[in-house]
C-alpha cells in the first residue's frame, strides 16, 4: 500500500497513467467509431468460397487464385443495418489483391444502389493506435522524462514537415526546397533544445547539424548538376507534376538530418563527459577521443541508412524479378534514388563527425581554456 502511494507520488508516473488511459480509450474507440466516418464502413459477417484454381503467368510464376462471396453488414450511413453480397478474388501472394476474414472492417464505394458496393482497403485504424501507442509508451517508460520531450519533438517535427508540404500545395510557386529548408532549421532547434535542454553543447550540435546536412546536400547538388543526374533515375517519379530533382533533394534533406542530428549529438555528449570526468586532458587527446567516437558509430549509422531506405522498395524489387527482369534493371529502377540518398546521408554522417569535434574545440577556446 505505502509503496503504491509512493508511486503515485511521483508526476511522472502519473504522466504514464494518463497516457495509458487515453491511449486505451482511443483504441476501444475504434472498434465502434464508424459513425464518425463520411465513408461507407461494413463487417464481412460470412465468406462463401465459389472456387480455388491454379494459374500461371507468362513468366511462368505458379499461384493459387481464390474467389469469393462476402457477406457485408454495413455499419453506417444511410444504408445502416443493411446486408449485401460482393464477389471477391485474389491470389494468394495478394500482389495485388487482398485476402480477408470474417469480422474484418472494411472500407466501401457504393455508387447509387447497395448491389454496386466494392471494397477500397480494410479499416486499419486499430492497428495504427496500438503500434502507435505501444511505441509512445515505450518511449516513455524507457526515457522517461527525456522520452516525453523526445515525443513532443515527434510531434513538431511532423507539423514542421507536413506544414512545409501543406504550404507548397498552396502556393506551388513557393520552393519545395526552401520551405523544407527552413523546416529542417526550426526543427532542429526545436528538437535538440528539447531533448538535450539548453547546454554550452547543444549550440555545438545545433551548428554541426546544420552545417553537416547542408553541406552534404549541397554537394549532392553540385554532383547532379555537373553529371546532369546521370545514373539516377529520375524517371521512377514521374508521376509527379513537380520537378523531381527538387523532390529529391528535399528527401535527401529530411532523410539525412535524422543520422547527422544522431552523430552530433553522439559526439558532443561523448566529448562533454570527458571533459568533465578528465578537466585536464590535451586539445589533442581530447580530438581523438571524439574520432574514436566517431568512428565506432560511423558505420552503423550508414548501414542504418542504406536499410531504412532500402527496405521500403523491397516488394517492388520483388515483383520486377518475379517479372522476368534482370537484377541489374530491377536495381537501378528500384534502388537507384534509395541508394543515392544513403551515400548522401553517409557524406552527412562523415563530415559531421570532424565538424562537431572543431566546433567542440573552437567553444572551448572561446571558454578561456589554456589547453
């Protein structure tokens, strides 16, 4: 009993108490929030298997094609409490199609009667909040009071992007770039003052942030512009109606802050606690002592990169391969843009690593230091 008080005694255990309740809230919401949406919502309620055939395609890829009768009990609108019936097919590899089970929630279009309803995707909604608030809780419960800042930062970091987006739409005229730009810029200032408070150090990262990011994605810029972005295939966005070098280079942007805020912030922190544990180590030592940081994180935090990019074009790669496409073409139609922005976030994460540990020995000058 004693210990239980003792726990709610502290602000921040309330703070985990709280989340947990709204986080538990707005996941039982889900499953009976249809209402809320303008968009038809049903509950498959029974499936019917009409038949179950095996095909080949022209690359002689085997697969086994299923069709269907869903019973549909629609959940909201002015067709409220009805049943219909739509015939479904897809093929088990759901390449392009999706399987479903009884109870799934799914999104509908429905045309002028009920018979013309189809399925657009399933109702997703739940999923999103539990990995969501499993992942905030977890932040929370290992970081405590720096995982709430780390949230808030989360969250101002996704305005900044999304505004940036959002402005551009508007006003397309306005550089995509330069409102990422300046986002990047807000954001880092905002981001690293939250989870790190304001020290004589922060301004150390803030500054090398800045100058690492900038200067690797101006120097991808200059490669571009003197190759004429030869080898990189542009062409993979060209569904875009914006000028796709300057999507890219906004992604580029954002993609490598996350890493170049990683290692400065890394050495930084790493080169302060040295310098308090050892107040009177040599400039020279003490260099070294962040290169050897430095080091140790430079390669992880490139592969980190090169996986996060490349991870989210793997199924494509798939398909192409399945498609009797060669692995060079499949690579460089998949791969191309990906890798590009995983050699320009390790340029990032290599020239922060020297930058920072200037800037750490230019400060400390500036402090009055003999050394």
């Amino acid at each position: 009993m004693n210990s239980t008080k003792k726990i709610l005694k502290r602000p921040f255990n309330w703070v985990v108490f709280v989340f947990c309740i709204i986080f538990l809230g707005v996941f039982i919401f889900t499953f009976m929030n249809a209402k809320f949406y303008d968009i038809p919502i049903g509950q498959i309620t029974s499936i019917e298997n009409k038949s179950t055939s095996q095909i080949t395609d022209e690359h002689h890829n085997k697969d086994t094609k299923h069709k269907e009768q869903l019973t549909i009990k629609i959940l909201n609108g002015k067709y409220e409490g009805k049943t219909t019936t739509i015939q479904h097919q897809y093929i088990e590899s759901q390449a392009d199609s999706e399987a479903y089970s009884t109870n799934n929630k799914v999104l509908l279009h429905i045309d002028d009667k009920l018979n013309s309803a189809y399925i657009t995707e399933k109702k997703r909604d739940s999923l999103i909040v539990a990995i969501t608030g499993l992942f905030l809780l977890t932040v929370l419960l290992v970081g405590r009071k720096i995982g709430l800042q780390s949230i808030l930062s989360l969250v101002i970091n996704t305005i900044v992007v999304v505004l940036a987006i959002y402005i551009h739409n508007q006003s397309p005229s306005i550089s995509l770039f330069g409102l990422m730009s300046i986002g990047i810029f807000i954001s880092t200032i905002l981001t690293l003052i939250l989870v790190t408070g304001w020290q004589w150090r922060t301004l150390v990262t803030i500054i090398s942030t800045l100058l690492g990011t900038f200067i690797c994605v101006g120097i991808t810029q200059l490669v571009i512009h003197f190759t004429d972005g030869s080898g990189i295939k542009f062409e993979t966005m060209s569904f875009l109606t914006l000028p796709p070098k300057e999507v890219f280079l906004a992604s580029v942007l954002i993609g490598t802050l996350g890493a170049v805020m990683d290692v400065a912030i890394t050495i930084a922190s790493g080169m302060a606690e040295i310098l308090r544990r050892t107040p009177d180590i040599s400039m020279t030592r003490w260099a070294i002592a962040g290169r050897n940081i430095g080091q140790d994180i430079m390669g992880t935090m490139t592969n980190i990169l090169l996986f996060s990019y490349l991870s989210g074009s793997l199924p494509m790669l798939l398909i192409y391969l399945k498609n009797a496409n060669t692995v060079t073409y499949t690579i460089s139609m998949n791969w191309s843009l990906e890798i590009s922005r995983a050699i320009t976030g390790g340029i990032g994460i290599v020239l922060t690593i020297p930058i920072t540990i200037l800037l750490m020995q230019l400060w400390f000058r500036m402090r009055g230091a003999n050394q």
